[in-house]
C-alpha cells in the first residue's frame, strides 16, 4: 500500500506538467474574462465563429482539437445563452451549422479587451521571449505518430 507522503514521480510526468500548466493558465484567462461570464473556453469559441459566417460543429470541434460530442455540449450552452444559434446545413441534413448571433458578438466585443489584458499580463509576468517560445515549441510538439514533415530524429 502507497503512503500519501510517497514520491510517485508525477513530477517528472510530462502529461502531468503540461495538465498542470494548462488548468493555471485557463483559470487565469477564465479570471479575466470573470466580469462578461465567460469562460475561455466560451471566449475562443465564440471568437473563432466571430471569424467565419458559419461553420460545421464537426469542423469547430476539429479546430478546437476536442471531441465533437464535448464541441456540441458548449455551443449547446451558448445556444442557450442566446449568444450562438444551430442550424441544419443547407447542402448535408446530418450536419449542423452555428452561427454567432448579435449579442453573441457584443458580449466577444466586450470581452475581446480582457482577453488581450491577460495576453499583456501573462507576457508581463513571463517575458515575450518565453511565451512566444512556448506556443512554439506547444505548436510544433509532435503526440502519437511524427508529423509528416518532422525533421525530428
């Protein structure tokens, strides 16, 4: 039997840091965003659909990298909230479509300047170096098989 007091090495577990690291960092952004109701999550979410007229929940949830059942349990949310609306597509009966609705797009207006206020803090408290650093090593950080264009050995 384990001690609680017992070392498990979690320390060195890459899978641990990078969960760790990224609950800290939502929370931050999730504390910025505190005063509209949004979550980062929902920010992002409703920042991407702020980019496109409409888009797929399949073609969302693949941008997001998440799956699409947990993609449509969010928008569901937001559909809810009256800042997103689900559609049937046009051209495919078994896709639907979301589409930002107008007070979806003032409340990501509202937000949009404390999203870039916890972009300026976190560079603040990290450096510019490191957090550009970061996301470049976090976008280039091959999982399962190498990228087809690796030069990694």
């Amino acid at each position: 039997m384990l001690s609680i007091n017992q070392p498990l090495g979690i320390d060195q577990c890459n899978c641990f840091a990078m969960r760790k690291a990224s609950r800290q960092i939502s929370r931050f952004y999730d504390d910025h965003l505190e005063p509209t109701g949004l979550r980062i999550t929902q920010f992002l979410t409703l920042a991407a659909l702020n980019e496109v007229e409409s888009v797929a929940v399949n073609a969302l949830a693949e941008r997001f990298d998440i799956e699409r059942t947990a993609m449509g349990k969010m928008v569901g949310f937001l559909e809810r909230d009256g800042l997103v609306k689900i559609r049937p597509s046009p051209t495919d009966g078994r896709s639907r479509l979301i589409e930002i609705t107008e007070a979806g797009r003032r409340l990501h207006g509202e937000a949009s300047p404390l999203w870039q206020k916890a972009q300026r803090q976190l560079v603040k408290l990290n450096g510019a170096e490191n957090v550009a650093a970061l996301r470049g090593v976090l976008e280039d950080l091959t999982v399962g098989q190498p990228k087809a264009n690796s030069s990694k050995d």
